[in-house]
C-alpha cells in the first residue's frame, strides 16, 4: 500500500477522533466526568470499549504473529482472554456498587483500607498502567513502521502523540465513544480478513500444507508443549483479571447489571473470535513463510489480500485500536497517579477546581513514561507475559483471596505481592524454568496464593469491617470534590452483594 495515502488516511481520521473526543466531552465538569465517564456509561458504550480493547494490540499484533509462527496456537490469546473477562463479570462486577475510583482501593478495601497496602498497590497499578500502555504504543509503532516504511522509534512517536491528542481533549468519555466506533469496524475487518485470506491461498488444505504440523495440531500444543500451552492462555486470563482498565470499565458503568451483561457479551464474543488471528497468521505464513518479524502478518495480509480502500480502513482501524487499547490504560493511569499515588506524596488530594487541569498534565506525563518504556523493547507477547507475571499476577491473587477469604489480612497482601514478583524473576532468570514453564505466570500466581495464605493465617485478623473500610475510602474520595488534607471521616456505605 501507498505509505503516503495511508499516512494522509490516518492523519484524516486523528482528526476526527479528536473531533470526536472534543463533542462527546464538551459538557464534562468535574474530575469524575473526565476519569469516569460520570459514571454512568451505558451497555453499548461498555461493550465496545471492552471489544476494542480486547481486539486491539495484543489481537492485531500479538495473537496474529504468534499464529504465524506456531499456528492454532494464536488462538490461546483469545481463549485467555475470553475467559478473563467472563470470569470478570461474574467475580468482580459487584465491586461497581461500593464506588471505586481506581484498584488500589479496592485491594486494600478488602484488608481494611490498609493505607500499607493502598500505597503499595497504587505504585504497582501505576507501573502496570504504564508497561500496558507501553505495549499498546510498541505495537501501534511497529504497525506504523512496517506499514508507512518509517523508523520505527518515530512511529512509536507518533502513535503516542496521536492518542495522546484527544484523550487529553475528552478523557474517558473520548476513549470510550472511539473505542465503540473502532471495535465495529475492526470486528468486521478482522473477519473479512480470515476469509479472504483463505480463499486468496486456495483454502485450509493449502493453509495446512504451509505449517509445521505440530502447529496445526490442537492448539499447537504438540509445537508449544502443554504446560506453555496453558501458561500463555493463562498469562492473559490473569492479565484480564487485574488489568486497571478493566477494573475501570467497572467503576465506570451503570450499574452492576450493565457491566455484567457487556463483559459477558464480550467474553463470548471474543472466544469465537479466538480462532480468527490464528487463521490470518497461518494466511500469512503460507503467503510469505519469511517474513521479518512475525507481528507484521496483519498488516501485510491486510495490505496483500484485501482490496486497497478496504484494505486502508482495516489497517487504519487496526491501527486506532492500538490506540483505543493504550487510551484506556492511559485514563487508569491517571487515576491511579493523581487518587494514590498523588496522595501518597502530599498527603493532599487535588481539589475540584483543579482535577480537570490536573489530569490533562497527568495524562502527559504517564504517556510520556509509556513512550520511554516502548522505546526500548520490540516484542509484543514478550513484552506483556513478562510484565503480567512479575506486576500484576501478585495483584490478581490480592483480588481473589481479599474478595472470597475473610482471613486474609495487610500482611498477607503484602507478602502475596512480594512473593508473585520474586517467583517471576526467578523463572526469567533460569532458562530451563522459562523453557518448561513457557512464562512465569503459573508458579508466580502459585507462589503468590501460599504467601498469602500463609503469612495471613500467621498474623492478627483484620479488625476493620468492610463497613468501616469503606467509609475510609469514601471520606477519602470526598476530599476530591472538597479540597484538603485526606482524612478517615466516615460516610455511609455499601457492601458488596451478590
């Protein structure tokens, strides 16, 4: 494709996200509006943010380049994440009604509202913000790159300046309406891609004929190994699990049945999508086995197979997913920076008048971190198994253990935290571990549950209601809306119920 009609075909729809993102926000008022949409997203809205950004970067580039080197296995991306968000929906959707701003308060809610815990955590949602939103800027780079055959530190440049541009404009009412609009095409691209594909090399025989048969057998696991196997499905489950932006979409929603019944619908939508990346990768590896890099097999079926106007709208799409995808973890970023992390350092919480400023400057500098990260790694799935495992498997076992184990206490939290991250260094640093266990996420999630649970049942149980806990919190937020110093006042709460 023409690098200089599609870099005129992308500029031309940034700017109309940026229009976009300017009239869906023009009545936003406060903080809460432009960090949460107002809290009061509908299901299409949640639905198509949540499909967009699990058809985004990890799909487009990720799952399709792995299914061009190992065949069906590009599937397990899908089914890890189809599960996840399943699993979502019916474990964590109730959380919406005690009104959390970001997941640093949710995990410590479950220890008490442990300030220990809060801070820890909000440190390491923080880093887990930016090593996504990094990845999201590394995979828009390369596509970028490949596509317009520029370098591609300038494109990953590019890519954060372009989505940097209107989430700045409209904040998560901005991402949620462009995420809506590109998961629909992209849905549909995708799709036609697979098909199209196949019939352009003369069916699955051919397809079968150009891989490795231990690639086409089921889930490549006679390539991969079945511990690898499962660990790749899992890494990206888990990834779901204790993702902030995921966590956002539900303090975000309506109400509890909204967001259950969109995260429901993605997750089913999403598991019969799973085979179509796989699909477009060995397309991909029949069509030119020697690619250089294996994540440039969606642009380069999307710009062989597809016919050109098609073919750009599919790529821009593609592309303006990988910014949806970062857009979001952007916004829970920032929510992490200026509610816990802001906190953390001036013991203050920015007032009313300020929040909107305060997060439009906020927003610069975690992009800006993300971009720096980006700049230095090349690989996709590498890149986010790696980050999952040793961040963010210690904060899927504090959502667990917290939400269904009453004894669970700060301590345990903490030692599950330190415990997840020592046990994914460990198998990164051993080549025999990481060649057995594919990556780190299962012993790290293994190691993090006994810390837990040990520590926990060594240590005093936890004296503060979850009524008591609760009120901390809210006292806390209401310092957002008053101005001043964080305090421990209590207001009326709500417990979670099924």
């Amino acid at each position: 494709m023409n690098s200089t009609l599609f870099l005129s075909g992308f500029g031309i729809y940034v700017c109309f996200l940026i229009w976009l993102g300017w009239y869906v926000s023009r009545n936003q008022k406060s903080g809460e509006d432009f960090l949460l949409g107002g809290r009061g997203l509908p299901l299409f809205l949640v639905l198509g943010t949540t499909v967009a950004t699990m058809v985004g970067t990890g799909s487009s580039m990720g799952a399709v380049g792995f299914g061009y080197a190992n065949g069906w296995a590009g599937a397990l991306y899908g089914i890890g994440g189809a599960l996840g968000i399943l699993l979502l929906a019916l474990w964590f959707a109730p959380v919406r009604r005690l009104n959390f701003m970001t997941m640093s308060e949710e995990l410590s809610y479950y220890v008490g509202a442990n300030r220990v815990v809060k801070n820890l955590v909000g440190i390491l949602i923080f880093i887990a913000s930016i090593g996504w939103l990094g990845a999201h800027i590394l995979g828009g780079g390369m596509y970028l790159a490949w596509i317009a055959d520029i370098d591609l530190n300038v494109a990953k440049v590019i890519i954060a300046a372009a989505f940097t541009i209107y989430v700045v404009i409209g904040g998560y009412t901005a991402v949620v309406w462009t995420d809506t609009i590109q998961a629909v095409i992209l849905f549909v691209g995708f799709i036609l891609m697979a098909v199209l594909s196949v019939q352009h090399i003369g069916g699955l025989d051919n397809l079968y004929a150009a891989m490795d048969p231990a690639a086409t057998s089921f889930l490549a696991i006679e390539k991969l190994g079945l511990i690898p196997a499962i660990s790749l499905a899992v890494v990206v489950g888990v990834g779901v699990l204790a993702t902030p932006s995921f966590r956002q979409r539900i303090y975000s929603g309506k109400n509890v049945s909204t967001i259950r019944r969109s995260f429901v619908l993605s997750g089913v939508l999403y598991l019969f999508f799973s085979i179509i990346p796989a699909v477009i990768g060995m397309a991909a590896h029949a069509i030119d086995p020697n690619l250089d890099n294996a994540n440039f097999a969606f642009p380069y079926i999307a710009a062989t197979v597809l016919p050109v106007g098609i073919g750009m709208i599919v790529l821009i799409a593609g592309l303006s997913a990988t910014m949806s995808s970062a857009s979001s973890d952007a916004i829970a970023g920032v929510s992490i920076l200026l509610r816990d992390v802001y906190v953390m350092f001036t013991g203050r919480v920015p007032n009313k008048e300020s929040m909107m400023n305060y997060s439009r400057l906020a927003l610069i500098v975690v992009i800006g971190f993300a971009l720096l990260f980006a700049l230095t790694s090349n690989d996709i799935i590498g890149y986010i198994t790696k980050m999952i495992s040793t961040v963010m498997s210690g904060m899927f076992v504090c959502g667990m253990l917290g939400r269904f184990w009453k004894r669970y206490t700060w301590q345990g939290a903490i030692a599950t935290l330190v415990g997840a991250s020592a046990a994914s260094f460990t198998v990164i640093l051993s080549p025999s571990l990481t060649a057995f266990w594919g990556n780190p996420v299962i012993p790290s999630v293994a190691v993090a549950t006994l810390a837990g649970v040990a520590v926990s049942l060594f240590t005093p149980r936890n004296m503060v209601s979850p009524e008591e806990a609760q009120a901390i919190l809210d006292a806390e937020r209401a310092q957002m809306e008053q101005g001043g110093e964080s305090n421990k006042n209590t207001t009326t709460s709500t417990p979670i119920t099924e």
